[in-house]
C-alpha cells in the first residue's frame, strides 16, 4: 500500500537572517551534521559531502529563489543534510522521506541539535508516496536519489515521483555517466531539464568492499521543471 500524502497548513516562520547565510557558512552548519552509523549498501546510503550540499542548496535559493518560504519536498533525505540546509536557507516548511528508520533517527537528532522546527520526516518508501487528490502539495523538491547501482532505475523512479509531488521544479544529483538517458527521460515526462553544474562527488571508502579510500565520481546537477 502506498503512502497517500495530502497538502496541510502552515504556520512556520524562519529568521530572515538564516535565509540570507552565505555558501562557507551554510556549509559550516552542515559538516557539523553527524552522517550514517551503519551505511546500507542495498540502499545505496552515501552521504552527500558538505560542500557539494551547500553548493547545490545556494544555487538553487541565490539563482532560482526555490527555497525562501517554500514548501520543499526531500526524497531520500537519509541523515538530512539536504533538508536542514533547505530550512537553514529560508524554507517555510521541508519534509524528508526516507525509507530507513536508522537514518531518520540520526535525522532527527541533526534537526534537534540545530534547534529547527520547520522540518518534519516521513518513513516510506519514496517509490510508494502517492498523493491523496491531484494538486501537488509542494512548490519544490530536492534530492540525491540511490543512483541504480543496487537496483537499476531507481533514479527514475524518484524522478517520476518527484515530478508528480510539485508543479514547480525538481533538482537532482545524477550520475554524469547516465546523463543521455536521463534527459531522454525527462524528455518523456514531458519536462525541461537543465543540466545546472558538474560537479566532482568525494566518495569516501564507506563499505568493506572499497578498495580506495576515496574515490572521484562526476555527477550532474539537474533542475526538471513542469512548464
């Protein structure tokens, strides 16, 4: 059965002065966040780093204005850097849904530890959110999705439940590698898809079977938009 979401009120305020931090300070408040305990390989949990969150989140309130005192959507928001940078940045309301209780749990903490109370977080299974009546309930939505290295095209799948949740614009970070199929699938969706930044994703050794202590991946950072 799927999770049936519906729109509801708001009532959060955030101080002006955080939606107006600067890129080093944003991602100062969000290298403090604590990340996965035990990653999950099935799930494909890899942190988002720092600086990339930052710069992803900055970009899309300082060029698009897509974050102050919008409701914003976060698929697979794991630990929930995203989502508390999102708030940090001015949103009115951000809800994380993440499928592993674990990393919602340390979600949590991060969010009480920044004293936040505009963020909530939903446990489901992103695949499965389906929504109550046809209006989209959210003016964005950010994600990192699994990039289908464990289960082949789950990317988009976030994508396609991505664009249904919000008539406003979606930002994804995708494996640079999948980019023709993933802007052909954008093309099917009937939606416009701009390839923003590449960007070099730090990809620490987090499981036994990663021979290197680091590794360079190239994503891209991809806003999809309805109309």
């Amino acid at each position: 059965m799927g999770i049936i979401y519906s729109q509801f009120c708001l009532d959060f305020q955030i101080p002006s002065e955080m939606a107006r931090l600067k890129l080093r300070e944003l991602e100062q408040y969000l290298g403090e966040l604590e990340g996965f305990q035990e990653p999950k390989v099935k799930l494909e949990q890899y942190e988002t780093r720092p600086h990339i969150a930052a710069c992803m989140l900055h970009t899309i309130e300082a060029s698009f204005g897509d974050l102050d005192g919008k409701l914003v959507a976060d698929l697979g928001c794991g630990t929930g850097r995203l989502s508390i940078g999102a708030a940090l940045l001015g949103a009115q309301l951000v809800v994380g849904f993440d499928v592993d209780a674990d990393a919602l749990n340390v979600c949590k903490e991060n969010i009480a530890e920044m004293e936040l109370d505009n963020i909530d977080t939903i446990l489901c299974d992103v695949r499965e959110i389906t929504l109550r009546d046809k209006q989209a309930p959210f003016d964005t939505v950010i994600m990192n999705p699994p990039f289908g290295t464990s289960s082949k095209g789950i990317d988009m799948e976030f994508l396609r439940v991505a664009l249904s949740l919000t008539r406003g614009p979606v930002y994804s970070l995708n494996k640079s590698t999948t980019r023709k199929h993933v802007l052909k699938k954008a093309q099917q969706y009937g939606v416009k898809a701009q390839v923003i930044a590449q960007l070099r994703f730090d990809l620490p050794a987090t499981y036994k079977f990663h021979k290197k202590d680091s590794v360079d991946i190239e994503v891209d950072f991809i806003r999809f938009c309805n109309n």
